[in-house]
C-alpha cells in the first residue's frame, strides 16, 4: 500500500511539475529568409539556434520564406518577434550594423573576425539597439566578388554601357553602377541567379557561396569569369523587436553568434574551393591599389550620403590600422569621418 501511495504521489509531482516546465518556456516567432525554403541552410542554422534558445527560455517558431522582401514586411508588421535578414535589409532597422558590409571595409578574415568579435562584446550593447529594435546576432555569409559573363570586363573602365545587376529597391547601389557607366538592371535575391544565367545582366556581385545553389555556373559559360578581388564581406543578421525578448536574451545570442564564428568560415572556405579554379580572373596589383582607392572615396561618399553609419565606417578603418598601421588612411584619416 505504501509503495501505491509513493506511486501515486510520484505521478501527481510530475503532473505539476512538467507542465510547469513547459510554461516557462517564452513562445516566440521568428521569419528567416531563405531562397532555398525550410530545408535550406539558413532555415536548419536557426532551428540548431532555437536548441539554444531553450536554454535562455525563449522557444522559436521558425516562419519560412524564400522572398526576403516578405520577411522583412512580416517583421515590421510584427508578424514576427524576431528575424533573420542580410544586412543589406538590417541597414533599414538598425544602421550601425548595416553597414558592416561596406565596399573594402574588411579586407581579410582577420579583420572580419576581430570586428565580430567586438559586435559581440557588452562594451558594444548600447550601438546594437535603435529604437525598438535590437541586433540579436551576426552571421558572417561571405565574401562578395564580382561575377561577370565577359571575362574581358577586368576593370572598372570595361564595365561601361554593361548592364549589371542592382537590387531594385536600393538606390545607391543604382546610383554606383551609373557613376562607373554601367547600366543599372533591377534584381531581386530570387531572379538575380536566373537574370545573370540568362544573359539579362552581363554582371552579378554575388557571394562565393551563391555559385552552386544559384547555379551561377551556367551564366559563367563559355567565357566568364570571376573577378578574384573581394568587394565586400557581407552576414546574416538577427534583428528582434527588443521588448517582446528577455532582457539579457540580445547579448547571449550575440555571444553565440560569435561562438559559431570560425565553423562557419570553414564551412564558407569549402564552398569558395568548389569553384572551378578556371573561373577566376586575376587582376594586376597595380589596379588593386586604384581599387582600393575608389572604395574608400565610395564609403566616404556613402556616409556623406547617409547611407552608411559614420561610427561603423571609422571602426572598420580601426580594425584595418590595427594590423597595418602603415596603412595611409591610418596617418591621415578623411575629414569626412
């Protein structure tokens, strides 16, 4: 009799306790962009996420969708507490952080890592907030290099009366491509792979890792090529509507973004090497220096602009004089920063 009596107090403790467990839970939605849909990569990274949310108390609803331009109207709908975006869109949100893409900002994995490294820190809490919204976690997605049907197209002065792809809703980018000569062509991240394969733009800036998945491959035939010079690196980015989260939940995710940093770059790394090696174009050192002369005059300009954030844009030159200092916007930083 007491061994039933044990039973069934054991019973009505579980039946308290589980449920209870179960309500500590915080049920929270987030939207993530992926082209690929639910079984893509994007969408499987963010449900490995979710498993560490737990821990936090927040449990995610993952809401799929292939057409960013959705997500980011469902997110500020508050159809969703939280998102994952490029930060192309994030630079709508919080400026800060969607500027860390900057034309040349970050020029080799290192800087890229140690300016991770720093978004990530609580010294860093207050620039991750704007209003109610605040950068929850950054993913590193990547170099971007110029993609082109014509080889021959190796320089600027080449691209003249080309039609190179722009995102539709992104003015500056529009304005950029004029200011070389080129021809602006409307995209959107779902037709700019089938555009480019087609013959509808003559050049794609893409990220390494668009190659295979947007079967970039295709648009390279016969005579393509890639231009072996990144233009920027670019990230995924968490953004959250801040007061529907715990208060310390933006800087644990932030933390673990960080933490994922280095096997993600692996994982980067492999996809960059499945590029068929007879794809890339060299260019000459010289016109690596004029390059990297027209970038800064473009991230000047685009802060003048106000398009990107001025407090991003410096620290990005801090990063890059911490490992070069002889570097000359080290001595004499522009006046427009």
């Amino acid at each position: 009799m007491y061994t039933n009596i044990k039973r069934l107090l054991l019973v009505l403790i579980a039946a308290t306790v589980i449920p209870a467990q179960a309500a500590d839970y915080i049920k929270r939605t987030i939207c993530v962009w992926d082209i690929v849909g639910r079984g893509g990569p994007i969408a499987q990274a963010v449900e490995e996420f979710n498993l560490e949310a737990t821990k936090w108390g927040v449990d995610l609803e993952l809401i799929v969708n292939s057409s960013e331009k959705v997500i980011v109207e469902q997110f500020r709908s508050k159809q969703c507490d939280a998102a994952f975006l490029s930060e192309l869109r994030i630079r709508n949100f919080i400026k800060f952080t969607g500027s860390l893409y900057a034309v040349g900002a970050m020029p080799e994995e290192r800087h890229l890592r140690l300016m991770h490294q720093l978004l990530a820190s609580p010294q860093m809490a207050d620039k991750m907030r704007q209003g109610p919204f605040e950068i929850a976690g950054i993913a590193p997605a990547g170099e971007v290099y110029v993609f082109v049907r014509d080889r021959s197209i190796n320089s600027l002065d080449k691209a003249v009366g080309r039609k190179i792809a722009v995102l539709g809703d992104d003015i500056y980018q529009q304005q950029m491509v004029e200011l070389i000569g080129g021809t602006p062509i409307t995209v959107t991240e779902a037709t700019a792979g089938s555009m480019f394969n087609n013959g509808g733009v003559d050049v794609l800036p893409a990220p390494a890792i668009a190659y295979n998945p947007l079967e970039l491959y295709k648009g390279l035939e016969p005579n393509g090529g890639i231009i072996h010079y990144p233009l920027a690196q670019i990230s995924g980015q968490l953004i959250t509507w801040h007061d529907r989260f715990p208060e310390d939940f933006g800087q644990k995710s932030r933390e673990f973004h960080f933490s994922q940093f280095d096997r993600i770059m692996k994982e980067i790394e492999m996809s960059t090497k499945a590029i068929d090696t007879k794809w890339w174009v060299e260019i000459p050192e010289a016109d690596k220096a004029n390059y990297e002369k027209l970038m800064d005059d473009v991230r000047i300009e685009a802060v003048k602009a106000d398009y990107w954030d001025g407090d991003m844009i410096k620290l990005q030159r801090r990063v890059r004089c911490k490992f070069d200092p002889t570097r000359a916007e080290c001595a004499k930083p522009r006046d427009a920063l």
